[in-house]
C-alpha cells in the first residue's frame, strides 16, 4: 500500500468504477437491489472481465491476453 496522499493504489478501482458506471449502471433503473447487483455481476463476469478490451493489456481483452500468454508459454508459436 502506498503512504496517504498516494493516488497509484486507488487508480485502478477507479478506473474501473467509472467504466462500470458509464457502460451499466447509468443506462438502466432497477426496480430493486437485486436486479442491480445480479446486474452488475453479470457485467463483471460475463462482460468486463472475458471480452471487454483493456488499455493495459495492449487492447487485448482479458481472455485473448491470457489466450496469447499460455500459447507462448506453452512454446507453440
């Protein structure tokens, strides 16, 4: 963890929270709790995380990342 004042260790929550808020959370209106955080699950595990491309990954979504990644490591080329 980073000394107080420090913004590297929030950066990446924020970042993500924000790509959250303006690709979800802002286009709908939940009836109630539940729907929201099934929402916004189904957005992490079916969206964000396997196909949404990442800066930080060359632009490469997390799935093709590692697809590349274990490819390499597994000397085919």
């Amino acid at each position: 963890m980073s000394r107080r004042a420090n913004c590297w260790d929030n950066a990446v929550a924020e970042s993500f929270f924000s790509s959250l808020k303006e690709e979800r959370i802002k286009k709908y209106i939940y009836p109630r709790r539940d729907a929201a955080t099934s929402d916004v699950a189904d957005y992490i595990d079916g969206f964000y995380n396997p196909i949404r491309r990442h800066s930080h990954l060359g632009g490469l979504s997390p799935d093709e990342f590692e697809a590349a990644h274990h490819h390499r490591r597994s000397g085919a080329y």
